[in-house]
C-alpha cells in the first residue's frame, strides 16, 4: 500500500525557479486515476542567528480543468501590475536608498472608499 501511494505521488515533470531566498516548484503529479495535476510549492529560506535554518513551503494544487482560466487571470493580474508599475522592482529589500511614503488621507475620504465595498454572504455566491 505504501508503495501505492509513493507512485500516486511521484512527479512526472519539475520545474524550479530560484528567486532569492525564495525557490518555486512546479510539478507536475499524478492522480489515482492516473489523470495529471499541477503542485505549486513557493519555499522560503529562513536563517536564525545562530545560523541554522528553515524553510516555510506554501502549496496549491492546481487540475487541469482550471488551467485556462488560471493562465487567463495569472496573465491579466501580470500585466495590470507591469502597466501600473512597470518591471523595475520597487522595495525595501531591493533598494538601500528606497523611503516609504505614507499619504495621509482624510478620513471622509477613507470612509468614501469603504463604501465601495459590498458586504456579501457565501450564499451570494
């Protein structure tokens, strides 16, 4: 049975990005039915000051009946951020000289924006 579940489990194409201290994994998995799906793990390196470390995965499983409208949204969401901002990465990490900017908003503006946000029940959805 154990060996079952090893090969259910058993990636059939990996891919990983390297981004800093962060590392991502596609892969690629089987399903009981030997039908294929899609495992995204971010992993993250934390580093204690005594020099040991560990590390924080986060995973999402992705089947292939989503795959189009997830490529559909993750490319709409990409896009908006680069026509917003642009490509050149903007942060603390990033940047030494970088100095965050609070605006201060009056309030009855603040409430103003709240206001555009609907309370809903999940069984409006």
């Amino acid at each position: 049975m154990e060996e079952k579940e090893f090969l259910d489990n058993e990636e059939i194409f990996s891919k990983v990005l390297r981004a800093g201290r962060r590392t991502y994994f596609f892969d690629v998995r089987a399903t009981r039915a030997n039908d294929y799906y899609l495992t995204i793990t971010e992993s993250k390196k934390f580093t204690h000051d005594d020099g040991s470390f560990h590390y924080k995965k986060h995973k999402i499983y992705l089947y292939k009946e989503d795959f189009e409208l997830f490529k559909d949204i993750l490319n709409e969401v990409t896009t908006y951020v680069f026509d917003e901002r642009g490509e050149e990465v903007i942060s603390e990490r990033h940047q030494k000289d970088f100095k965050k900017l609070y605006a201060a908003e009056p309030l009855d503006e603040v409430a103003a924006q709240k206001k555009l946000y609907r309370n809903f029940d999940f069984e409006d959805l």
